[in-house]
C-alpha cells in the first residue's frame, strides 16, 4: 500500500491520509471523496471551481482532479454581456 494525501483547494478542510495500492484507486477513492464533500457542504458547487491535490508521502503533486460550475452560453440563465 502507498501513502497519499488528499488537499482539497479553497477550503478550510485538513489533507487527508489514504492508504490506496496504486494512483488509479487514489484517484478512485478521491473521486468518491468529492462526492461526499458536496453532499455535506453543497453550497460548494455553486462556487465556481475547486481542485483537490492528490499528493504523495512527501508532497509532490501527482495528479489534480478539477470541477468547474459553468453557465454555458446557450443557458437562459447567462447575463448579457457575459463572455
């Protein structure tokens, strides 16, 4: 098993330690992560973008998972003038 730690950006949340095999269930299991993050704070979404870092013991960047809200310009919802 190998260490990763799991920084999710623009937020007060601590990393979190996961013991994962490889990068593909560390990837995995951060994924699942979000989902739970969204559902105990989901005003989250609505706040543009957010990354969680997936590091390894030492604190290298390996990979970023990034979601983005976006209005896409089609949407009734955009203001004119946007974009």
């Amino acid at each position: 098993m190998t260490r990763f730690v799991f920084r999710l950006k623009n937020t007060s949340e601590a990393p979190l330690d996961y013991e994962c095999e490889d990068i593909t269930e560390a990837q995995a299991e951060a994924v699942r992560y979000l989902g739970r993050y969204l559902t105990e704070n989901p005003g989250f979404a609505s706040e543009g973008h957010w990354v969680l870092d997936i590091q390894n013991g030492v604190g290298q960047s390996l990979v970023q998972i990034i979601v983005a809200t976006v209005i896409p310009r089609s949407s009734p919802m955009r203001v004119k003038g946007d974009g």
